[in-house]
C-alpha cells in the first residue's frame, strides 16, 4: 500500500516545478534552484566543510533532480526527496578525497577577525571562550563516522524529522534515533572539558 502524504502549498508549488522540469522547462528549474540551493549549499557545507567542494557537489544535486525529473514521483516532501539525493554525492567526495573538513561547519561572518580585546565588552575574553567551544563542536561533528554526521546536520541545523532523516538515509526511524543516540554520546565524551566547564 503506498504512503499518502499530505503536501503545504511549498511542496505543491516544488511539484509543479518539477513537472516542468520534466517537460525541459530550464526556468522552472532555475526557480526550483532559487528555492532549495541554500538548504542544499548549507548541508553540504556542514558535511565537507570546504568551500572549493561545496557548490560542485551542489550543482551536482541540481543536475541529478534535472536527469531525474521525468521519473519524479511526490512520493514523500519534496525537500526529503532532494535531500536523499545529497548524502551519496557528500559520502562519495569524503571517500574520494579521504579527508574531514578542516574549515569551520557553519562559517560566521567576519570570521577570520578574531577580536583580541573589546572595549565595550565587560569581559573581553568571553567572546573567544564561546567561539572557541563553538569551534570545538564544529570539529566533533566533522570528526563522526559520515553517516552519524549527516544524521546530526540534517536533525540539528535542517530541523528534519526522525522520519524524514529517515527517508533521506534510507533507515527505519529506530536505527536513525540509534544513530543519533550514538553521535550524541561520541559528542558529550569530545566535548567533557567544554561541558565540566559550563
């Protein structure tokens, strides 16, 4: 028996987008693109953490879900859909370079300005102590096995659900809260030092 899920206007709008698409419309699919590259962009560059990568394996997500648009069936939320087509992509670049990320998961604005001292700040030392705790986790996420890692950017940075995780690794929802409860500890035991001092 096949799944009936119920579609938001968001998701009707991405359908009808990528019915276009099937047809050869280039501008639906640049608007499907407008709509979904920064979720894409943004997963990806938690996973790999390197700009140079980033936007090459995201436009191969792009060109994926153009050659796939004729067989495209709304069987789950579209974003879900798009999602499952990135982790084989980001697991195929890990293993082709074999390497972790070494820039930060989720670059912030004016990074590369570390500010040495702030006058208008009472403690000057306070805003290097959340960075660095920041960093730190940044590091024991791109350091867990790739499975777990996208598990956690998908449930922590996208907000999915246990069940949509799901769909998009291809599990059931009880080995993806395993997964989840398995990174989660691997994560408390790199950050101890951080914790004890909170």
């Amino acid at each position: 028996m096949a799944k009936v899920t119920t579609r938001d206007p968001q998701d009707d709008e991405d359908v009808r987008l990528m019915q276009l698409i099937a047809r050869g419309d280039t501008a639906a699919l640049e608007e499907l693109i407008g709509r979904h590259q920064p979720l894409v962009l943004g997963t990806v560059a938690r996973m790999l953490g390197s700009n140079s990568d980033v936007e090459d394996i995201a436009q191969q997500v792009f060109v994926r879900v153009w050659r796939s648009a004729p067989r495209y069936q709304p069987r789950a939320k579209f974003t879900t859909w798009l999602l499952k087509i990135t982790p084989n992509l980001v697991f195929n670049e890990m293993r082709r370079t074999k390497r972790h990320a070494h820039v930060p998961v989720q670059p912030e604005p004016d990074a590369e300005e570390i500010p040495i001292r702030d006058e208008s700040v009472s403690e000057p030392d306070a805003a290097l102590l959340e960075r660095e705790l920041q960093e730190a986790i940044e590091k024991a996420i791109v350091d867990l096995p790739e499975t777990q890692r996208m598990a956690v950017v998908l449930r922590r940075y996208e907000d999915l659900s246990y069940e949509d995780i799901a769909e998009v690794l291809s599990l059931s929802v009880p080995a993806v809260k395993s997964l989840l409860f398995r990174a989660r500890t691997e994560l408390r035991l790199k950050l101890a030092n951080y914790l004890k001092a909170e």
